[in-house]
C-alpha cells in the first residue's frame, strides 16, 4: 500500500515518527512536505496529498497539523476526498467501514506519538465494508 503524507510546522516532527513507523511496518511513504518547523500554510500540503489521492497516486493520505482542523477542512473543499479528523481509534476505524474516508487528518497538539501510531495503524488496517447503504450514503457527496 502506498501512503502519502504532509504536514504543516505545527504537525511536522509527528509526522516525522509516523513516516519512520509506517515504513518499519512495510508502507511504501511519500512525503509531500513541509520540510521543518519553519512556520507555513497548511493548505498548501492539504492540495499536495489531495492532488496524489485523486490522481491515485497514492492509496491512502495522512495530513497533520497543530489540531488537524484546518488541514480536514482545507483538504474536504475537494471533489473525490472524504478526509476524516480522526483522534481516537473508534473513529479511525469507524471512517474507513462506514465512510471509506482516504484522507486521516490528527492535531499533533491533540495528541501523543502513541495513540497517533494507534490510530494510524487503525486507519490503515481497516477495509470498506463495501455495504450498499455505506455506498449510497456516501454517494451523498463524493
Ligand atoms: C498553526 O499554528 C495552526 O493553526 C495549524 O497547525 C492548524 O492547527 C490549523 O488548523
């Protein structure tokens, strides 16, 4: 599975820890940035990942910031994203079943290395259920 992932300053040394722990389980990870804790505009690697999710570049994307609002609001403006501020693992798995979300965006000023290793291992874990009333739902609007 290929994963994508982007930060701005305020989620960049968690994404740090997630990358080296998504690449120790196996995942093929490509970061789109940002690069330090330089400050920057989150929605600049909210479109990275969304352009690499839509154009199926990539599987599954990951985007952190300070509280992971901003980038789920940023990154749900676009057509085809179903991004899901996940923090904590019921929702995380919960988005995948019933929502087929394949964006996780998390707050590094929420939560800790730990739970946000948990909750991604979740993410990425879990299947669509593919059930018919999950795909008329989400027919809705994507
Ligand atoms: C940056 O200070 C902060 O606003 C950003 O990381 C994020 O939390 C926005 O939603």
């Amino acid at each position: 599975m290929k994963i994508c992932i982007g930060s701005d300053h305020g989620g960049y040394a968690l994404k740090l820890e997630l990358i080296e722990h998504l690449k120790a389980r196996g995942f093929e990870v490509s970061d789109v940035g940002c690069d330090s804790e330089a400050s920057c505009d989150y929605p600049i690697y909210a479109k990275a990942v969304t352009d690499i999710i839509t154009e199926k570049k990539a599987d599954l994307g990951i985007l952190v910031c300070g509280t992971g609002i901003g980038m789920s609001m940023a990154a749900n403006k676009v057509e085809g994203i179903r991004a899901a501020l996940c923090h904590d693992v019921f929702s995380a798995k919960a988005t995948r079943e019933h929502n087929n979300a394949n964006i996780l965006c998390m707050g590094a000023r929420v939560v800790g290395a730990g739970l946000a290793e948990m909750i991604v291992d979740t993410f990425v874990d879990t299947p669509f259920s593919n059930d018919e009333r999950h795909i008329r739902r989400i027919s809705y609007y994507s």
